[in-house]
C-alpha cells in the first residue's frame, strides 16, 4: 500500500498526482504543487490472462510527513486506494 495515503502533502504532491493517474483514480487536486524529493516506487505487474495489470506505489520519500488517516479525511467513506 501507498505511504502517501498517510502523507500530510497527499493533495498537493504531484508523484502522488502520477500514481493517482497510473491508477485511474480520479485526482485529489488538479494542481499539485509540492516536489517530494526523492520518492521512492515500487510497481507491481500481474498478468491475468491477456491482461496485464501494474500497481504503483510509493513505498519510501524523504518528504514524508506522516498525517494518519489524510486520504480518508479528505475522501470520507470511500474504500482506501490499493
Ligand atoms: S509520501 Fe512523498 S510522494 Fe507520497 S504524498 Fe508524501 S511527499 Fe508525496
């Protein structure tokens, strides 16, 4: 699972803004404006068939600021991105 779900920067960082879009979840913001530095991801590939699936996340980030639970403030009742 993505750290950013607990990162106080979620709706302003702009690696998130690409995982979001690599996930084709709809965007926190439309313009980030926060660089994490030094983001660190891992991508998973899975293969069901003729389908090909790929799973990012950011595992590791010198910019992490841990605020538990932000993502689920801002999108209340709505199931945790995987
Ligand atoms: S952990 Fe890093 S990449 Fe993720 S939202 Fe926070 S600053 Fe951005």
């Amino acid at each position: 699972m993505c750290i950013c779900i607990n990162c106080q920067y979620v709706d302003r960082c702009s690696t998130y803004y690409a995982v979001e879009a690599q996930h084709l979840q709809p965007h926190l913001t439309e313009s980030p404006d926060f660089e994490a530095t030094e983001p660190s991801i891992n991508v998973n590939i899975r293969q069901d068939g003729d389908v090909i699936e790929m799973e990012w996340d950011v595992v590791g980030c010198e910019s992490f600021l841990a605020e538990p639970g932000k993502w689920s403030r801002l999108r209340p009742g709505e199931l945790l991105p995987t």
